[in-house]
C-alpha cells in the first residue's frame, strides 16, 4: 500500500487520549517522520513529558503549531473546537487539510470559523485504536476532495478499520462504533459473571467471554455472512443454545440493544456544537 502521508508535516492539535493514541500509532508505523510531525496540549507540563515520550515537538500554542504544515489533526473536546479554531484561523490555508474527530461537532461549524475554501474531514474513532483493532467513521465537509478523504482515511487505517459515510449518519455512527466498545464491555462483564455463577474461575470465564466475542466478530467480517445465519449454525434442535436464545428473547436483549443506540444517536444530536 503507498504511504499519502509520506512527507507530510502533521500538527495535532489536542494530543489527549484520542490525540496520542493515533500519534503514537502514526509514529510507531513510520507513516509519519517524527521531525515533521507537532502536537499541542493546554499545559506546559504536559507538554514535556509527552515531547520526551514521542519525541516530537509538543507545545501549547496552536497558532505556532499550524504554520506551513500539510494536516491539522484537531483532537480537543467539542467544547474547546471553537476557541482553537479562533487561535488557527489566521493561519489556515486551502491547501492544508483540517481533520476533526471531535464528537457532534459538524463540518459545517469548522468550515464557518476557517477561510473559505478549506477541506475538512470529520472522523469518529473509538478506544479500541490503541490496539490497532479501531473502527472509525468519516465523512467530508463542502470543500474536501476525494484526495483528501483518502488521505484521512489512510491516517485512521493504521489504528484498524474504516468507513466513509454521509455527515448526516455521523450521529449513528458515534452511537453505534464510537460509544459501542461500552456495551461491549457491559456484555462481557455480564458473561464472566455467568461464568461465575456456574462455577468457572473469574479469570477462566473472562477468558471465555472475550475470546468468543472476538471470535465471534472476526468470523461475521472475514465470512461476511449474516449473524442470523451464523447463530442458526450453532443452534442445535433441541440442544442447549435453544434454551439460551429463549431466555435472551424473554429479557428482551435485542430490542434493549436497539433502543440504547436509538437514545445514543438522538444524544449526540443533541449535543451537535455550532
Ligand atoms: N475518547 C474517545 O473514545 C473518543 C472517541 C472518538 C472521538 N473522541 C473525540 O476526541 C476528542 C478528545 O477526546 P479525548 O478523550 O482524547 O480527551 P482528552 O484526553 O481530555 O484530550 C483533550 C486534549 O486536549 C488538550 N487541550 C485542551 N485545551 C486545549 C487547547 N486550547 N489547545 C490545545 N490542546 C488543548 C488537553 O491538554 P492537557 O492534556 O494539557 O489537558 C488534552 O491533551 C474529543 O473531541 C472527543 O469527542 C474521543
């Protein structure tokens, strides 16, 4: 695969979680050079230990941080976006690329606080970039090309998998992938649990929980078979399963997991900035 990003100069602006997580990655893959890549925090502090842990230029001025580079990585909380738009504004041009994955904040918002003309790409990644198996959702602004989604997407592609949508399914998609690994987490929590009440050790039932679930998912993306069929197959008549499934049926647990995404998705509506 051709690195895009090969000779790019990047400044992440709001190197937090979400911000390092995808530095590191980018750093660590030798997609980006470490002499062509700054990032920016709020405090000084924390400024220099994160220089000295990514050895790149870290400092706490935007402004400074913008000039002459190809990408802007914006990764502050949605609350912060306007102000550091305010900060870089003077300073952005056409030709750079903005990339936000701030949650609920849409294009239409960076584009109206930048010089017209600038593409911005809006992306929602989710935790589990720190270990390469990440799900992000992007879409485009007015004045992105398809060179520039491409290029934003091959950023997110080294932290796992991507996918382009409508701004309009940006909502849903921080409800379903970006909030998921939660309800994930709550499933398998629960499933150790069982584990416990039948007798397992936590440790065992944990094991078993987590590994079935990953095996589970890789099994639904590398086949591309529908779940419903792949449940089918584990369901023997008469058989155990079929007593599971009724008892999920009885509790309501596909219905319950609808309406948690339904609530998730009108949220992050209602939280849109701008
Ligand atoms: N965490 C997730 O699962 C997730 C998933 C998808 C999208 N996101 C999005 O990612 C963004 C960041 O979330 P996070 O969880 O990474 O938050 P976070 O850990 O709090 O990171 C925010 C970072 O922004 C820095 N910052 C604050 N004000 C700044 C300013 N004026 N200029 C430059 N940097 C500034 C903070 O600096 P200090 O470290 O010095 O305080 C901190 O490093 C949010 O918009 C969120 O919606 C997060």
């Amino acid at each position: 695969m051709t690195n895009d990003l090969a000779g790019k100069k990047v400044a992440l602006l709001g190197a937090g979680k979400m911000g390092s997580i995808l530095l590191q990655a980018l750093l660590e893959k030798g997609l980006l050079s470490r002499k062509s890549t700054r990032a920016t925090v709020a405090h000084e502090e924390r400024a220099k230990a994160l220089a000295a842990k990514l050895k790149v230029r870290v400092g706490t001025d935007n402004a400074e941080a913008v000039k002459g580079v190809d990408i802007i990585v914006i990764a502050v909380k949605p609350q912060v976006v306007e102000d550091v738009l305010r900060e870089i504004s003077g300073y952005v041009t056409p030709q750079q690329v903005i990339v936000s994955v701030a949650a609920s904040v849409p294009t239409a918002t960076i584009e109206k606080d930048l010089p017209v003309n600038v593409p911005v790409i809006r992306a929602m990644p989710n935790t589990p970039c720190l270990l390469g198996s990440g799900m992000t959702g992007l879409c485009k602004g007015r004045f992105a090309k398809a060179k520039d989604v491409a290029l934003a997407c091959r950023m997110f592609e080294v932290v796992g998998r991507t996918v382009v949508v409508d701004e309009k399914h940006m909502d849903a998609v921080t409800a379903l992938s970006a909030s998921g690994p939660a309800y994930i987490y709550i499933i398998l929590e629960s499933l150790a649990e069982a584990g416990v009440k039948v007798g397992l050790p936590r440790d065992i039932a944990t094991l078993l929980a987590a590994q079935t679930t990953l095996g589970a998912a890789r099994v639904v993306l590398e086949t591309g078979d529908h779940p419903a069929l792949l449940k089918d197959a584990v369901t023997t008549p008469a058989g155990c399963t079929i007593d599971a499934i009724m008892e999920l049926e009885e509790g309501k647990l596909r219905v319950t997991l609808i309406k948690a995404v339904v609530k998730a998705t009108q949220r992050a509506k209602e939280l849109a900035f701008g």
